[in-house]
C-alpha cells in the first residue's frame, strides 16, 4: 500500500466496501439512506450513520489524494461566486477554476466583498502552491480591490461574458444542493463542497466530446486510479 492510501485499521468493512459507498455518495445525488438500500441490494448490510462517518473520514482524503495526481494547473484561473442558502441564510460560495475546468478550490463565505475576495485570493495561492499569469472574473469590484492587494502583478480581466467557465462549474453544486435540499451548516457546507469538487470531476469525462471505446477506456483508466488512491487495488477482499 502507498504511504498516501488512508488507514482502514479497526475498520470492520473492506476497503472497497468502504471506497464504494464513498463513490456512490460523492458521485451521484444520493442521499446516505439511499446509499444504505442500494448497499443493502448487493447483500451489504451497512448503516446510512455509517454510510456518513466514512464520507466525513475518507471523503476528504480521497479528494486530496486525486487532486495530487492532477497536472499541474494551468496558468489562466477563473472566479466566480454564487449565493447559496444554508437554513435560511444568504451565504456565498467562491470557486476558482483553471482554464481546463478543473477546480482549484471553492470557499464558503458570509460576503462578497474585498475582505472575502482577498481570503479567497490568498488561500488559492496557498492551495496551489502558484500564481497565475492571469485571472478572470466578473465585474465585481471587490475583485478588482483585492486583486492590487494580493496578486497586483498578475493580468486582471473583469467581464462577464469572459467567465462562463467558473459560471458553468457551479452547475454540479447546484444539481447536488437541490438534490440535498440544501446545506445545514457553514462547515458542513463546506466539507462536503470539498470532498465533492474533488471526488466528482474525476468521474466527469465530458462523455458528449467521446466515442463509447474512448469513454470506456478513459473511465477503466479513472476506476484504476480510484482504486489506487483508496488502498483497494492489490489489496486482499476482507480487512
């Protein structure tokens, strides 16, 4: 096993029981009782409570080992952020995509203004151990302020018709926040935005750009790799 595969010691699963429900969970809009029947059909009996532990456990963990194995990102970076409404309470979630679409990091905030603009700046320089040549935002101000604080040496275009790549990447969250009916808690918000703009995108081939043999293939690829990061490949069927 790699140092970077997470310790399933004290675990009564399997590791690939424990990795499945993980994918299930972060891959499609399931709830955990969901997860728990479809578990239950192939003869698995595991709680949704259990089902949840292992995604606040492993989920992350699994996110970051798949974000290491990515190429390096690419040096144009867009940004963009959305309301989202946790109880009954306006937050905003900022995301920041390379030119490819990858997601470099999401953040939950209260506001959307310079001091939030600049958190988010200075945690994707840290993040991704990087500055960009050049970010694209909407017209927001508070970018505009925040960029000649932090990053004044990079190349700064504010316009909304620039952006629909950060825009587009919302569109998942949005699918899983309404299949959730929404977020309970800031941190847990943010926990499982995390994990999941991880996890998710790995599976997300752009299945329309590809012959079925490509996709195949490129899936086969993804599912190796899958397995490798949690510990599951070369590994015996019983902890």
């Amino acid at each position: 096993m790699s140092s970077g595969v997470p310790s399933y010691k004290n675990h009564r699963y399997p590791a690939e029981i424990i990795a499945h429900c993980v994918w299930l969970y972060f891959r499609f809009p399931l709830s955990f009782r969901e997860v728990e029947e479809m578990m239950l059909e192939r003869g698995v009996i595991v709680s949704y409570e259990t089902d949840r532990r292992w995604c606040l456990k492993f989920g992350q963990a699994y996110a970051n080992s798949l974000r290491r194995r990515r190429p390096r990102p690419g040096d144009k970076w867009h940004l963009d952020e959305v309301f989202i409404k946790i109880g009954e309470v306006r937050k905003y979630l900022w995301r920041a995509v390379d030119a490819h679409g990858n997601v470099l990091d999401v953040l939950v905030q209260n506001r959307r203004d310079t001091a939030a603009a600049r958190r988010f700046f200075r945690r994707l320089l840290t993040s991704t151990g990087q500055v960009p040549r050049v970010i694209v935002t909407d017209k927001l101000k508070s970018y505009g302020a925040a960029h000649r604080e932090v990053m004044p040496s990079v190349e700064h275009r504010a316009h909304k018709g620039l952006n629909n790549r950060a825009e587009n990447s919302h569109q998942p969250t949005r699918q899983r926040e309404r299949a959730m009916k929404g977020f309970r808690s800031p941190g847990g918000a943010q926990r499982f935005l995390a994990a999941f703009n991880g996890i998710s995108p790995h599976f997300r081939t752009g299945r329309h750009l590809m012959t079925a043999r490509r996709h195949r293939l490129e899936m086969t690829v993804r599912f190796t790799i899958w397995d490798q990061i949690t510990g599951v490949a070369g590994m015996p069927s019983a902890a």
